[in-house]
C-alpha cells in the first residue's frame, strides 16, 4: 500500500485566495483525521470522520475552514479566504477503525504558506 | 480541558548513552495511550498503543511502560543512536471521545555521534 496520500506537499498562496488541501487514505481504512501542525501550538486535532460522515469539526478554527469526504477513498480540507495566520503543515491520518486501540498512519504533510 | 504533558521539551545525548523521558497525563476515563516517532521533514509514524496498566512493549532498542492509575507513561531508548535523533509524541485516548488523540507536544531528542 502506498500509504496516506496527501496533496500538493507545498502551497503557497496569497491573503484571501481559496486553498483546498487533498487526502486519499490507506485502502479499508474506516477513519480519517485532518490536523494542523504549528510551532506555538504542536500538532491539532482539526476533524474526524468515520466512515465518510464528520464525527466531530470542534477544532475546526473558524468558518473560513471545512472538510468533505464525498467516499472512502478522498478527503478535502479547504480555507476560503485565506490569511497569514493559517499558515502551518497540514497532516492528513487515517485508522482502520475509530477506536483509540488503532494507530493512526500519517501522511506526509501539505506546508501551506500564506503570504 | 485534557492535557497531556511531556517532558523534557528537549534532549541532547551522546551516542551510546540510554535516555528516558515522560508522558503525563489525566487517567480519568483512560482508554489508550499512543507513542509516535516523528523524524524532521516526515510524518509520525506510530511506535506503540498501549492499554492496560502495567504494559510494557518493546521493538528493538525502544521500550514504554504505562501507568493508568497514576496517569504516567515512560519511553526508554537504550544505547541511543543519531538515527534515534527525533520528536517523540504521546497521545492519549479517552472514552467516549470516538477516536479523538489528544496530544502531547513532544520530546525532541537530539544523539550526537
């Protein structure tokens, strides 16, 4: 298996463009976690879905920030608009099922930069 | 709020020294404890999820213990060696929070040849 595809690795935009980050998770994995990564605040729980439905979004930071996951093998995470401050590395991770029991397989990051 | 704590923040060791360092965290309603390895420039890739207290695993040179009733889990690396050289992250499940890790910020241990 090739893992937790994330997509694109790099992006860089400017203030007040819309960014969509992808993820395609581990083939009959149930579970899939967006998190954000910065220097003050470590890694962050953003969202959670199981089995393709949004279990919890409460650390989703403000409305400029929602994820789909239209089936089991695609997730989105988009920022409309965006600013400076979103700027961080954004981990896609994915769990056979939703249990704290079961590992969570990163993927390799998007480094989002907002000028 | 549930916070789990680690320390030290950092860690500077020789080559060939043993290291330890330390997961704190609430044990009220404590579920699963997760050891993730996280290199610079990669993802976490998970080392160990433990459950019961009094659990120990091991691979290779690396161990963890895990204490539920007072909160604590300790990771060992013995005879450390510079590809050791990493952030360490604890992250800890509770019950009823379906599937969400609350993590730690991390021990960044550094093993000079």
């Amino acid at each position: 298996d090739a893992g937790v595809i994330q997509s694109p690795r790099h992006e860089v935009t400017e203030m007040g463009q819309e960014v969509t980050l992808r993820c395609k998770p581990i083939s009959g994995h149930n579970s899939l976690f967006w998190y954000r990564q910065t220097m003050m605040r470590g890694l962050e729980l953003l969202i959670y879905f199981n089995n393709n439905v949004p279990i919890d979004d409460s650390g989703m930071p403000e409305d400029r920030f929602s994820a789909k996951m239209p089936n089991a093998s695609f997730s989105t995470l988009k920022i409309q608009p965006s600013e400076p401050r979103d700027s961080a590395v954004y981990f896609c991770a994915s769990s056979l099922f939703l249990s704290g029991g079961n590992e969570q397989f990163f993927g390799p990051g998007t480094r989002l930069t907002v000028l | 709020i549930l916070n789990v704590e680690q320390s030290p923040q950092s860690l500077h060791v020789q080559e060939g020294d043993s290291t330890n360092f330390t997961c704190s965290f609430p044990s009220s309603n404590f579920y699963a404890l997760h050891w993730y390895r996280w290199e610079t420039a990669k993802s976490p890739e998970a080392l160990f999820v433990m459950t019961l207290n009094g659990d120990e695993k091991k691979k290779g040179r690396i161990s963890a213990t895990l204490n539920t009733k007072e909160g604590y889990s300790y990771l060992y690396i013995k005879g450390s060696q510079p590809e050791d050289s990493a952030t360490y992250l604890c992250a800890v499940y509770y019950g009823g929070s379906q599937g969400n890790l609350i993590f730690g910020k991390g021990t960044k241990l550094s093993v000079k040849p």
